[in-house]
C-alpha cells in the first residue's frame, strides 16, 4: 500500500517510506542508502518537501533528537553547493526553503 502511494506521489506515504527505511519500521530493512536514492530522486523531480529534507540535513546532520535517522551527513559545503545549484531553477527562492 505505501509503495503504491509513493509511486502517485503522496507526500505522507513518502515520508512513511524514508521513515521506514532510516527506522526499520512499516516493514522496512534499515536502507540509508535507498532513502537517499528516494529522496535525491524527488530532489530532482523538483519535490519541495525533499529538497527541504536534503537541504535541512545536510546543514545539520544527525541531531541529538535524531540520532541515525539523517539521511544526509552533516556537510556545510555540500549544503552550499546543493542551495546553489537549486537556485538556477526559475522557481526557486532559497529563503522559501530555509524559513519553512
């Protein structure tokens, strides 16, 4: 069922899904690398609540709250880079991003 929901894109089922995968949880394995594959490849479909998932955890990393769960290590450079690249898209506005 949540694989269906993901395929239609429905941002709860997604969520569940990264979820799962960082947590072992909703008949999930533990698979960092396959929610980063998930999540990058809503990045590149232009997915809001997934470019604020990357952008969010790439500027903190785990925090304590969220030991394990980050799906992106902490890397400020990469962060940089990532808000850079987004802002040639026409749409984009990075305050949007970093005030939500």
């Amino acid at each position: 069922m949540i694989e269906e929901l993901v395929a239609q894109g429905n941002e709860a089922a997604i969520s569940l899904k990264i979820s799962g995968l960082t947590d072992r949880n909703y008949g999930y394995e533990s698979d960092h690398a396959a929610a980063r594959e998930l999540n990058d490849a809503l990045v590149a479909q232009g997915n809001d609540a997934a470019i604020l998932r990357k952008a969010c955890q790439l500027v903190l990393g785990n925090v304590d709250y969220m030991i394990n769960k980050a799906i992106y290590p902490r890397d400020l450079v990469a962060a940089e880079a990532f808000l850079n690249q987004l802002q040639t898209r026409d749409d984009f506005q990075a305050h949007d991003y970093l005030l939500k």
